[in-house]
C-alpha cells in the first residue's frame, strides 16, 4: 500500500452472525444476531449489515459537511443522513449489499443538497469509493 494512512482501527468477530465483534480499543463490544428474515430468532441486537449503515451514514454525512464546510455553506442542526442497507442473493451465488443513501442537508436548497450530496459520493466519502462498481448504491435528498 503506497497511501500514507491517517488512521486505522481494527475489530475481531468470532462466532459469525450470531456471534460477537468487538474493537482493539475497547469502544466497541457487542453481541451479534441474525436477523429474523435470516432464519434469526428475531431478537434485537446488531448484524454486519447493521454496522455497515452506521458507519456508512456517519461517513457519507461527514463528507457531506466537509464540503458544506468547503463551499461556504451552513447546514442546520437536523442535517443527518439515513443508511439503508439489505442483502439479498446474487444471480452468480452468494450474497450482495443494496445501499440508499437519504440525506437531509437542512439549510441548503434542493440543487445545493444535490450538489453536495452528488460530490460526497463522488469524490470525497471514502464508503462510496469502496462500494463502487461492487454495490449499487441510491443517494436521496430528503
């Protein structure tokens, strides 16, 4: 790897799905359970896809206030963005993520907030680098 790395973090799982995750630094420790529409026992509790929206929309609303930030642009206290992710199979086998991206840019006007959001995805939230070309994924402005 030739980029200079800013910052890593690492977790370990152990037990899969319905087992448990947790962080080298001890921020995170939690049980994991199969969702119900899984074959779950339906018991609340997180799953990988789950952890995978939280750190989607955290990083994608980051990125969105970056360039907020950037561009001059204020953004209102309600600014959040929602991650939505499933999973479903693949025609080829195996498994594969479905993302929509809703983001409220409180402040901005539509072609501001689609502006902002259309230049998150493209160039700035290192998630949607990641994900494309691998996951299709649907940004929204609500």
């Amino acid at each position: 790897m030739t980029a200079k790395i800013l910052y890593q973090t690492e977790a370990t799982a152990n037990g899969g799905r319905t087992g448990r995750v947790h962080s080298a630094d001890g921020a995170v420790d939690m049980p994991l359970v199969m969702p119900k529409e899984m074959g779950g026992s339906g018991e609340k509790g997180a799953n990988p896809e789950t952890l995978f929206a939280c750190g989607y929309a955290a990083c994608f609303e980051s990125a969105c206030r970056f360039l907020a930030r950037k561009e001059g642009l204020s953004l209102g206290d309600d600014t959040h963005v929602t991650a939505k992710v499933g999973i479903g199979p693949r025609a080829a086998g195996g498994f594969q993520l479905y993302v929509t991206l809703e983001a409220h840019l409180a402040g901005l006007s539509q072609e501001q907030a689609e502006q902002i959001a259309r230049t998150a995805h493209n160039e700035v939230c290192p998630y949607s680098h990641a994900t494309r070309g691998n996951i299709a994924v649907q940004v929204e402005i609500i």
